[in-house]
C-alpha cells in the first residue's frame, strides 16, 4: 500500500489519519459525558481536563488531516446514485462543520473564564482574554452541547453509508479505508 492516495485508493497516511480522527472523537464525546456525569467537582475537573487535552491532540491530527487531503487526490467515488452521493457529501459536511464548530466553542468556553487550556500537565495554551467573558462563556457551553447533539445521527448515518456498500453494493467502498486490498 502507498504512503499517497491514488485516483482509486486511499493511501495509509490518509487511513490512518482518518481512523486516529474517528477514535478521537469517539473519545470526546464519551469523555464529556463522563464530565457530565461527573459525581463531584474533581471527578469533573480531571475528565475536563483529559477531554481538553484529547482535544488538543485531535486538533493536531486533524489540521495534518486537512492539509495531507488537501494535497492528494481524492479517489473517484464508487456510489453511482447522485443523490446517494450528495447525501454521503452532506454527512461528511457535517461531521466537519460540527468538529470545528466543537474545535472553536470547547477552547473559548475554557478561555473565557480566563483558564489555560491544560494538555496532559505537560504545557498549557493561555488564554488571550485577561478578564472573564460570561457571555461568550455561555455562549460557547449552549453552542459546544448543541453541535454534540448531531453526533449519534452522524455516526448513524455514516455507518449506514458503510454499511449499504459492503453489504447491498458489495463494492470496495469500505475496504478503501480499512487498509483491506482486494488481490
């Protein structure tokens, strides 16, 4: 298997950054529901600070994801239906829309309480606003819980899509990124 994609396969860089990105935010949200759930302040105060510095490890994969698909070819789809296709566009619109929608909001909501971003104890990120911004604060907590809403009907839809092509279209659909290669 190549590094790079090619018009019919995904290369590994491409797969792996995908499946470190899927687990990630996997992760995320089992995470903050852990905080959610949390029985005390500190139980909340550790799961906050471990969804935090995932999150701060994802964004990092992520931004590597966008400019490796940035840089390669994207192979050619083997959905036939248009509409189909446009739905599985749609969904991949919005699990990026609401990753960066969660990229923007979970950081500002940490911010605008003047608190640094914590990753791991190993550094912490600042905040750039020196006084407490209750606003934004409640705000990016309203903006971060709504766009967790969308994501089960993703996983849902995107499994689905999966689904359908190993199944019904028994195409190569899933096995492009699940380093399978057809002899």
């Amino acid at each position: 298997m190549s590094l790079s994609n090619s018009k019919t396969a995904y290369g590994w860089a491409a797969i792996t950054l995908h499946w470190i990105s899927a687990a990630s935010v996997l992760a995320l949200y089992l995470l903050g529901e852990q905080m959610e759930e949390a029985a005390d302040r500190a139980e909340k105060l550790a799961a906050q600070n471990l969804h935090v510095s995932v999150g701060v490890l994802l964004f990092t994969f992520l931004a590597a994801r966008l400019l490796w698909s940035a840089s390669q070819p994207s192979p050619a789809p083997l959905e036939r239906n248009r509409w189909l296709r446009i739905l599985a566009a749609g969904v991949q619109g919005l699990f990026l829309a609401m990753i960066a929608v969660l990229i923007i909001t979970g950081p500002l909501a940490v911010w605008s309480t003047t608190r640094p971003l914590e990753v791991f104890d190993l550094f912490s990120i600042p905040s750039p606003f020196p006084n407490r911004v209750a606003w934004l604060h409640e705000l990016c907590e309203e903006v971060h819980g709504a766009a967790t809403k969308l994501f089960w009907p993703l996983v849902a839809l995107h499994v689905a899509g999966a689904l359908k092509h190993l199944v019904f279209d028994r195409d190569r659909t899933l096995q492009r990124m699940l380093w399978v290669r057809k002899t």
